[in-house]
C-alpha cells in the first residue's frame, strides 16, 4: 500500500486526556482513533494488525479442536435470569438496553449462558461429547474507568472457547491442552516469553483457576514468579493453600511483577448447564449435565499488551507476526524522477511476490519519514536514496533496517 | 470438515413462531441459531457462508480503492446532536443504553457522523481528497417488527462504504462507479439477474437516490422494470418527475415485481461534513466542507436473500461462490469397512488438495442422508457406497450430482 494512497497521517501529539502508552502510541502512528475512553475504532492500520493476531489465535483454537461460530450482542434476560446474572448487583457491569415494547436486553459481557442454551438443540446423547466451540466477537463491558487504551475496554473483541464435555475428567484432558494451546498463541504474538501461566482464585466460577499474565508496568495485577519452573501465583491469591490445592508443592518464590492479564481459562463445572438445562444421556440412558469450561483471551487486549511490551523510545515495535506490513519502502529524493522510478519497481515487485510492503511514497524530508516509520512499527526499513542509484546497477544493494534491533543490512534484491 | 465432528444437527421442523423460509431454512439446516426475533447466532456452516459473501463484497470494494476499518457500535451523543440525528422522534430505530455515569449512549444503526468526525484528523487540504473507507460491521436497529428472518435484523452485518471527495463533480464519477461495483457483488452472488438498479427517492439523505432491488417473494418492496434497459423504479416513488428529473426518458413500464432491497448508495453532499466540521482548503486556500456518500449493503440480509430467491422444496440451494463447502461427500453402507476406508481415502485426498469438503461420515440410512444434504445445499453431492466400490478398481467412477440442476455425472477421482 502507499503511504498517500492510506487517508491516515501520523501525528506528533497524543490527544489530551489519553494517558496510556498503548493508545497514546496506536493514535499518533494512525491505528486507532478514539470514540470515547475505552472505545477504539480501528484504522485500516490497525485492523491489519487485528486481524493478524486474530488469526493466529484462530488456527489455535482450531488445530484443538475449536468450532468457529458467532454469537450475538443483544442478550435475551431469560436466560440470565436462569443462572443468576441479570441484575446489576450480581454484574456490575452490564450495559443493558430495550425493545420498543419496553423489554429489557443486555449487551453480551460474555457468553456462558447464550452458548449453553444453543447447545441444547444440538446435545442429546453421550456420543455428541466432548466439543468444543468458539467466536470471536465483541464484548461490551460498562467499566466504570477506562484509561488504560485497548487494555481495558468498554467495547473490545474477545475470543471466548466454551468446551462441553461428559464429566470432570474429559474436562480435565481438555483443561490441560488448553493450557498449551494459549502459550503457543502468545509465543507466536512475540510476548511468549514475557507471559506466565499464573494461579489465581478461580472467581467468579470456581475455587481455584488459571490465568496467564504478561509481565509490563502497564499492569494492573502483581504476580509472584517461579523462573524455574515457569510458573507464577497472583500476589493477591498467593498463600499455602493454593500452592498445595493446586500441586505445586516446592514453589519458588521469585520476583514479584507488574503484568497484564491476557487470558484466562475456567472449569465451570456444571452451573451454567443445569441452569439452562444443558443435558445428554449417558450409555445407560440417564440425564446428566454437561461439564463446562470457558476460555477467554482479547485481540484488541494483546494488541495494546504488544505495544506496551515491545515499544521503544521511537515508537512501537511490532513482531513480525503481527506486523501490518512486513517492509516499511521508504523512498528519499522523491523529486528525483530516477529515484522514484526505482523505488516504484522495487515496491511493484514486492507486489507481485505477494510480500506486504508499506511504501513511503510521499515528498517529505528524510528525517519526518524515518521518525514516521520508527513509530508505525513495521519490522524492516528498505530506503531507496540518490545514493542507492549511486551504485553500479549489477550490485546495487539496498540498505535494509531492523526496527528492534537497529541492525543494518546490505541486500540484493533478490534476497529480500 | 466430518459430520460426525460438527457439533451442529439438521431439524424436520423449523421452531414455531418463525415465519420467514429463510429462517426457517437457515435453522433446520444448522446454519443459524435465532436468539428473539431479529437476532441470529451464526453457527459454524452460517459463519463460513458469511464470510463467504463478506470476502467478495471485500474484494470489490478494495477494487474500487477503498480502505478497510473497523468503527464501534458504542455512539457518542454528542456527534448526532451535531447532525440532528440523536432525538427518537427523528430516528425511531436507536437502541440507547447509558454508562455508569448515567451519560448516554447510541448502539451504531449506520456512522456517517463518526467517520465524518473520525476523518477531521486527517483531512487538511485539497490533496488528501478524494478517498473512499469501509467497513464490515455489526448495526443495531430497534425495529418494532422483526419477522423476516435475515432479512430484516435488529442485530446483523452491514458492510458500508463512505466516500470523501472535493465537490459534486468529482463524486459523481465515484457514485456511478459504485453502481458498477454493487452489480458485481451481486453478479457473484449469484443474484445478479434478479436484481435490479432502481431509482427511488433519496429519504433521508436526498430526493432522488438509487437502490438495488433483488425480485422475491419475501420482499417488502414493489418495483416497476424495464428490462429491455435492466432497470427499475420503486412503485412508491413512480412518477412523471422522477423519470424526467433522473434522465430517466424512454424508460418502458413492464412488469410489476416484489422485491427486496439489498444494497442502496446515497449523494450525501455536504449534510454531515458541515455538521461535523469536516473541511479541506482548495488550491487557493479557501475552507470548503468535504462532498460525501455513503453506500450499504448488508451480507447477512443477502445471505437471506439468496436463500429466499434460490431454495427449491429440497432445502437451500447455494451457488458456489459462498456455499460452506463445494463437495458434500456422502458415504452409504458406513457399516461396511471397506467403503468407509473408501470415502475416508476421497476424503483425505480432497482436503490434501484444499478442496472444501463436508464429509457425512454418520452412520445413518440413505434417505435420511439424501434429506440433510438437499437441505444443506451444497453444490456437488459425491456418493460412495457399496455399488462405488463394486466397479474395477482401474475405472472406478464416482456419482456427482448436482444440488441445483438434480443432474448426475460418473467422474474418475482424479475428475473432481
């Protein structure tokens, strides 16, 4: 894409009032633009990178198993009666809406009881268990303080598994599979080494629980970290009898952190099920509920968690993984026709190679371009200058930059 | 994918109270779950339909240059008291909800007012102009009825499109490229020759605007054609001054068609840009409010659409272009090893190849197979049985029918 062809332009200042490094960064490159606090509308940049880390949780979700599906917004206050959630002193942060006629409607939080009710449809016998089910989808959570960019939202995207097995042990097969599949999702959004599998309290569904925290002084939690055995127990949770409770007998207490919840996966037992009436027969014919589990992580989430992890000074710093384009072209000397040409070839031919590149096509000074692109992020920096064509045409070599580590490269074009 | 693995059933009977075929179709197939009226979960065969039609709606609207975002559904009061589009009595379809604060809040129902403030950051002079931003995303609409199954949502997908350009002039070549744009969607489809360009007032925006209308019997509007020129108007707005004052002269008054509204483009001048304070400065300097349109087309209501206009008294008949798999492999005798090893081993090399395929692997009598498939409505039907595997090895043909002509074809494996 062109860099004058895209409407969005980078700014110097970060608007007032927005007082996370996440959004403060995500607006001044042209990410996201700010509706209200809390609420982001992505910019073609950043549906790009959205979309990207959506992805790779999908192939995730779907190499266990997963079955891709979409519930919907607007929440039917029958079903949340049936298990307790409906009223705003059980949730508290509901946004609830109405029908012309004055019924009342929620706007999904989450979705436990909706999934459970559409599954009585499909769920008979033990021989349709286990499965497992998930979207990804947008969440509306009435926070009543929402300064943290796309890490605490009001309207964000979640992805949210639900697994319905026979009993607690299939469960538990399913639990610890789970358990992997998130660190594989984090390893490939470049944060896998910042991010613990954390114990925790299990609230509000159960004793006990896991979740996974990635270590950043953007955090709103505290973790107690293990190194050794790359585990951490919330501060808030931490005490014997989780250490016990959970088997992790010969804990090592380490450092505490601040970190960032980026998932978190629940036994729900059979709560839900039994309150909408989830059932199947089991090989000698009697009813019992299904066993079921929630597994939660959120895109727009990981998306401010990256940029909080992985910025630098200049700006932020995306894995490859997630990057919007891979090469950020960057052509100086634009008046120069000869120059121009060149660069246009070199990006017409990433084009066709079906490489994404972002071309910095515009006629601005060198030192507005690379600051520009410092802050947007993209992981390498081809510049074509005067002083590429300088170079006799049989080894012309293009100066390629590596946006976290600084490192420049000579390259053919070829070897790109 | 297997059957056995999907989570999802077929249904003789559609749930009571749903009147639409649409619906009724969509449910007993397994394709979409209804939540209340006017509100669908997509289920997983749903959501590989959806986006389907979302992808091709995609590329032609990148085709035409326009960029993709994402804007919220949660509406900041402030922007539609700017348009005068906040009050109920002005718009009688909101869904409000209010933050913990008691500040109010809209449920997006379209968002010409916040792309138009959106864009204020990024619109300064004559050279960012013209550009064109789209998206493909949930609206909200408080219909008072809601009976049409997909065809009229309170909650459902719209994709819609805003162009920005300098004056009159310069959008109308947009606007009329758009008409073009909208015929390949549907052309692609699969509803192109039942669907018509027709002019029609321009309420709320202009008077005079054109729609596309798609000829059904589900439909809730009337439309006057003229197929000599492939065109129609809408009976309400059919009169002496629209034919006159749309250059409309010589058009042929023939047959009289229901019809559904699948797509509408709007000249929105500068209504929205003046209210929100989106201004560029021409060449000379002069502040000059920026000449918008906007341009909607929902995929859930094609999705809808397609199924009204294309079912027959089998079930769904989807082309191929948007069908949740090409192949539907159907096996008989399950019970006899070597033909299951048979269609296991077609299985298996068609998803080698990436070929989409529904494998009905379910040991289940042939009638009722034959039954959920024509409800499914897959284009290619390939049944293995006993008979398959009772031909020589050297010359085995398989049975291919096709889901809308009912026509049969023998084909080698190495044929699909």
């Amino acid at each position: 894409m062109k860099q004058t062809h895209l409407f969005t332009k980078t700014r110097k200042e970060a608007p007032k009032g927005e007082e996370s490094k996440n959004a403060q960064l995500l607006i001044r490159a042209g990410y996201i633009h700010k509706e209200m606090a809390g609420v982001y509308t992505m910019l073609p940049l950043g549906l790009r990178v959205l979309k990207n880390i959506e992805q790779i949780i999908r192939e995730e979700m779907n190499k266990v198993g997963g079955q891709e599906m979409n519930l919907t917004a607007l929440q039917d206050k029958k079903l949340w009666k049936a298990s307790g959630r409906w009223d705003d002193s059980v949730v508290d942060n509901w946004f609830k809406t109405k029908l012309k006629n004055d019924t009342e409607l929620g706007l999904g939080f989450t979705h436990e009881e909706p999934i459970a009710n559409a599954m009585v449809s499909f769920v008979n016998s033990y021989k349709d268990l286990p499965f497992y089910a998930y979207q990804i989808q947008t969440k509306f959570r009435n926070e009543s303080r929402a300064k943290a960019g796309l890490m605490r939202g009001r309207e964000f995207v979640m992805k949210d598994l639900y697994s319905f097995s026979k009993n607690e042990e299939e469960h538990n097969i399913f639990y610890e599979a789970m358990k992997e599949s998130y660190m594989r999702v984090f390893g490939r959004l470049g944060i896998g080494e910042n991010t613990y599998l954390t114990a925790s309290n299990g609230k509000p569904f159960s004793k006990y629980s896991y979740e996974f925290q990635t270590v950043s002084s953007a955090g709103e939690d505290v973790i107690v970290i293990d190194k050794s055995k790359n585990i951490a127990i919330n501060k808030d949770d931490f005490n014997e009898s989780i250490i016990s409770d959970l088997h992790l007998k010969g804990f090592e207490v380490g450092s505490e952190e601040k970190s960032v919840e980026v998932g978190d996966i629940y036994s729900l037992g059979t709560k839900y099920s039994e309150a909408l009436g989830l059932v199947y027969k089991d090989e000698k014919g009697k009813e019992l509920p299904v066993y079921m589990g929630s597994y939660g992580m959120s895109p727009t989430r990981l998306m401010g968690t990256i940029v909080e992890v992985l910025s630098d000074e200049g700006g932020i710093v995306w894995p490859e993984s997630v990057a919007p384009f891979k090469y950020h072209l960057v052509l100086l000397n634009a008046d120069k026709e000869e120059v121009k040409e060149y660069a246009d070839s070199i990006y017409n031919s990433l084009q066709e190679k079906n490489i994404e590149v972002l071309y910095d096509d515009r006629d601005k000074p060198a030192g507005e371009k690379f600051a520009d692109s410092d802050l947007i992020g993209i992981p390498k920096r081809i510049v074509i200058s005067q002083k590429t064509l300088d170079q006799s045409e049989d080894e012309r070599k293009l100066e390629v930059k590596d946006r976290k580590t600084g490192e420049v490269e000579m390259l053919l074009e070829g070897e790109l």
